[in-house]
C-alpha cells in the first residue's frame, strides 16, 4: 500500500508568470499573452449567469 501523499513547496512566481500577473509598483499588471491567462481571464470574469455561491 502507498504512503499517504506529502506536500510540496508549490513555485508561486512561476504560477503568476504564467497566469499573466506580474507586480508593478504598488499594483499588478495583467499580461494578456501570458500562456495561462485564459484560466486567469475565466477565474477573474465577472459572469452574472453563475449566481451567487450557496
């Protein structure tokens, strides 16, 4: 039987490179070519349709 599953450090500047967030100043800056910045676009849009969450 296999051990249970060990955490692991997680690269979050490689994360946000890739969703196409990059800090800028005292704000951010969303990088629209990024390679994962349809995912950020889905996460962050503002769809009246979903309803509120229960």
């Amino acid at each position: 039987m296999a051990g249970a599953p060990q955490p692991t450090a997680a690269d979050l500047d490689a994360l946000w490179r890739q969703l196409g967030v990059s800090a800028e100043g005292e704000g951010v800056r969303l990088l629209d070519d990024a390679p994962l910045a349809a995912v950020r676009k889905a996460i962050t849009a503002n769809d009246s349709n979903r309803g509120s969450p229960t």
